[in-house]
C-alpha cells in the first residue's frame, strides 16, 4: 500500500462519510501543498475498490471505507436523501440467498454493492 492509497483510505474512515474524488483531491493538495491530478485520485480510489478496503457510493459518486474489510463480503448501504448520511450494514443470511440465487442461474459476481435510499432517523424527525 503506497503513500498516497493509505492517505486516501485513511481520509475516508476519518469523514465518516462518503466522499467524492474531487473533494478527496482538494484535501490532499491542502494537505501536502501540491497538487494531484484527478486521474490518480481515480487510479487510487479504483485500487482501494479492487482491494475491498473501500467502496463506490454509485447514487452519489463518491467513496468510502469499508467497515469490514478484513473478510469478504456484499457492501450494503443505507443512504439519506436529505443528508447524505451513509451507513454500511452487513447481513449474512441475506447475502447467502443472492449468492444461492446466482449460482442456481450460473452467474458470476465481481463486485457486490447494494444502496438503499430513503431517509435517516434525524431526517425523518424535521419538519
């Protein structure tokens, strides 16, 4: 893992949401005072996808890290329309069914995230 992957990965389990390669771009140039190109933001972030340390919030395009990356597993995500508040959950016996299901149809899955979108409990409490 190089420099600039454990500062991105390190980066995303600190915001404690997801966070967009633009963002995490003007981040590190404030940080180190140089600046990255957008592409290696990408390259880096694909990387930390590939390794399962992270993950792409599609709805929103943007990152965050895995809370268990130790083990393989399906990303399942919560996520607030109002707020952007993400939360990963992790279910196993609902994990196993579609893995059940795809091999009953001889599918092959290479990349395993689920978002549901709807409304955090905060948000739901506003007017």
């Amino acid at each position: 893992m190089t420099q600039l992957r454990q500062t991105v990965l390190t980066l995303l389990w600190d915001a404690g949401r997801p966070l967009g390669a633009y963002e995490i771009r003007e981040v590190l140039s404030k940080m180190s005072g140089r600046e990255f190109a957008a592409p290696t933001i990408y390259r880096t972030l694909d990387f930390l996808c590939e390794q399962r340390v992270a993950a792409r919030i599609e709805s929103r395009n943007a990152y965050v890290a895995c809370i268990h990356p130790e083990h393989d597993h399906t990303c399942v995500f919560l996520v607030c329309e109002l707020c952007g508040d993400t939360v990963e959950i992790e279910n196993p016996e609902a994990e196993e069914l579609i893995n059940e299901d795809a091999k009953r149809l001889g599918f092959v899955v290479k990349r395993r995230v689920v978002e549901f979108s709807g409304y955090c409990a905060p948000c739901q409490q506003q007017p």
